[in-house]
C-alpha cells in the first residue's frame, strides 16, 4: 500500500500514543502487590512494586520516554527522521519498563531471602512493558514505501528541463553521390534542388520534403521531427 507522507507520520502518532498508553497502565501495576511474604502460615505481607526504588524509577522513567516519543511524534515531517527518532525513543522506554519487573524479580526479591511467593502485579507489569514493545518495533520495522506524485504543472524555476525530442534540421546538399535517388519519390537528384536530413543524411528533393515536411513534420527516414 502507497501512502503520504502525512499519513505515515500520522501512524507514528497513533502507534505512540498506544505505547503511552500502555506506559500509563504499566506505572499504575506499580501500587500492585508484586511479592508476598509469608512469614508463618497465617501472615503474609504484600510488597508493592513502588516500594523498591529502582524499579518506581524504571517504571516512571520509561513511562515519561514514552511521552516524549508522543510529543516528538507531531513534530515531524521527515518520515525518516521521524521514523528512527519516535521508534528508538518509544523503544526505550518500553526497555526501561520491562527492566522494572525483571530488576525487582532476579535482584531485589532473591535479595529479601523471604519466603513467599511473586503477586499479580509483577505480571502485569511484564505483562504491559512486553505490550509496549509491540508498537515500538512495529515503528521501526514497518516498511515505508511513500508515494511518489509525478509533476504535471509547469516547470518552475531550477526544475530539471523536460525531455524534448531532438529535432533536426534539412540542409542544401553540396555534394550528390553518383546515382543517389530522392528518398520520397525514388527519381534522379538535382545538385541545385537537394536538400539533407542532419540526423541520418537522407537526400531529397527540396520541393519533395518540402512538401512532407509540411505534411508530417518529420524526416520519411529517421522520423524524427523536422525545425522548419
Ligand atoms: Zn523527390
Ligand atoms: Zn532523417
């Protein structure tokens, strides 16, 4: 599918403002339980995931990224630059927000060397930085193939000039070969009345492509069109 510039920049806009999104539902898993303790049968206490610094840091960072990407996403008009700029800074902020859970579940929690077992708030927070992901990489990895609009109006001043065909010219023929036949009417030439084309040096009868060229505009044998 071809599409505008405009459209595709539009795309970027729609597919930050998904990871934005996602980035806010991501920072909210934060006030989830993430780990819960067990400390005997009967006593368990919930640990939220703001509670552990690096990963409140994580969360929120990735999450403002994400904003970033949102506010740079209409400031663009060079798909390119628009492109690489939204979808690396999108990227990174889904990073950062999937770095929040996996810090809290391999560093902090191993750490707390306490019994008990991860909340539903570790996964959804996993769950929803691997959501943002989906609309970063789609920005950088779709392919853009931007419609090219061919130039009908006039030209304007620097434009490349168009493509005229080169026209050529009939000369009074000087020197006549032994034989050599008009290449309208086949008879005999007169060196007074002959006349050349530039392009393939065809011989005629002055009066003979006169008349053609009236009629034509172009040479009998090269075909090309004729400055009269
Ligand atoms: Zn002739
Ligand atoms: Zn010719």
């Amino acid at each position: 599918m071809e599409v505008s510039s405009q459209a595709v920049i539009g795309r970027f806009f729609k597919l930050a403002l998904i990871t934005a999104g996602i980035g806010a539902v991501h920072i909210l898993t934060l006030l989830m339980s993430w780990y819960i303790v067990i400390s005997d049968t009967i006593t368990t206490t919930s640990i939220e995931g703001y509670v552990i610094a690096e990963s409140l840091y994580m969360s929120i960072g990735g999450g403002i990224v994400c904003g970033v990407a949102l506010l740079l996403s209409s400031k663009f008009s060079n798909i390119t630059t628009a492109r690489w700029l939204i979808g690396a800074t999108t990227l990174v902020g889904a990073l950062l927000a999937i770095a929040s859970p996996a810090y809290a579940h391999f560093m902090i929690i191993p750490a707390l060397q306490a019994e008990g077992h991860l909340g539903i708030g570790i996964f959804m927070s996993y769950l929803s930085a691997i959501a943002m992901m989906v609309p970063a990489v789609t920005i950088i990895a779709t392919p853009i193939r931007v419609e090219v609009i061919p130039h009908t109006g006039p030209y304007y001043p620097g434009a490349p000039a168009p493509i005229v065909e080169e026209a050529v010219e009939l000369t009074h023929a000087t020197e006549i070969p032994p034989g050599a036949i008009c290449g309208i009417c086949y008879q005999e030439l007169d060196p007074e009345t002959t006349s050349m084309c530039s392009n393939c040096q065809t011989l005629f009868h002055k009066g003979c492509i006169d008349l053609w060229v009236n009629l034509n505009g172009t040479c009998p044998s090269c075909k090309k069109p004729v400055l009269r």
